[in-house]
C-alpha cells in the first residue's frame, strides 16, 4: 500500500469537508487557502503533481482517465453527490473512508456517489472494480 504524502481539496469544496480527512490524520491542504482558486484546471493539476498530494474534487474533468490516467499520479478521489451539499459531499467522503484506507486509492481515479465507488486501477483495461 502507497504512502499518502498529502490530501489536496479543490476549490469546489469547502474546507469543511476535510474533517473527516483530519480526523483519519492526513494532512490537507486546500486549494483556495494556497491562493489557487481561479487556476485553469491544467496549471492547478500541474501544482498537485509538484506537491505530490492526493486530489480529491467534485469536478468531473479530473476523473477522465483520458487525461490523469491511473497510476500516473498520486490519486483522484470524485465525489458526486445528488445535491452539491458540504453535508452530502462530507458523507460521500465518509462512506469512501468506511470502505477503502485512502492509502489503497493512491494512483487510482475513485468516483463515489450515492450508489457506489469505482476504482479504477493502473493496467485494470478500464474495468470498474469496487
């Protein structure tokens, strides 16, 4: 199982959804307490990169596998929720932290909505696995 170095929140998450994440003793970072808000998505992936940092976002550009394929990054955690609440998104990410150690997400393109989570893995052929 990977290390995780650091949890990157995006912007389109407030930074009370890390609670959960500072309760399980990762350390986070937000995107918009580093002054990133505002960054095209490109720039802001690169900044992740350099830090090194699990991402975790409800922006679903980020999980096109297309783009950030598994393994070539510390790790994508999306999360769709129904309603775009700090409520439902602290939820999904409780029911993530239930199921899965972060750590067994590292390199890997997680979706979690209400229904479920998907893990795509490197050299998985794009299977879906839970």
């Amino acid at each position: 199982m990977m290390t995780i170095r650091g949890v990157k929140l995006d912007e389109d998450l407030s930074a009370m959804v890390a609670e959960p994440l500072h309760q399980a003793q990762f350390t986070v970072a937000t995107v918009q307490g580093q002054g990133w808000s505002g960054l095209k998505d490109a720039e802001l992936w690169r900044r992740i990169l350099d830090e090194g940092y699990f991402f975790v976002t409800g922006d679903k550009g980020f999980a096109d596998i297309r783009v950030h394929p598994p393994g070539k990054h510390p790790g994508i955690l999306l999360l769709r929720p129904e309603r775009e609440s700090i409520v439902d998104f602290r939820a999904l990410l409780v029911a993530v932290l239930a199921k899965h150690a972060l750590e067994s997400l590292a390199g890997t393109v997680t979706v979690a909505t209400p229904r479920g989570i998907r893990v795509r893995r490197a050299g998985d052929g794009g299977k879906l696995g839970v």
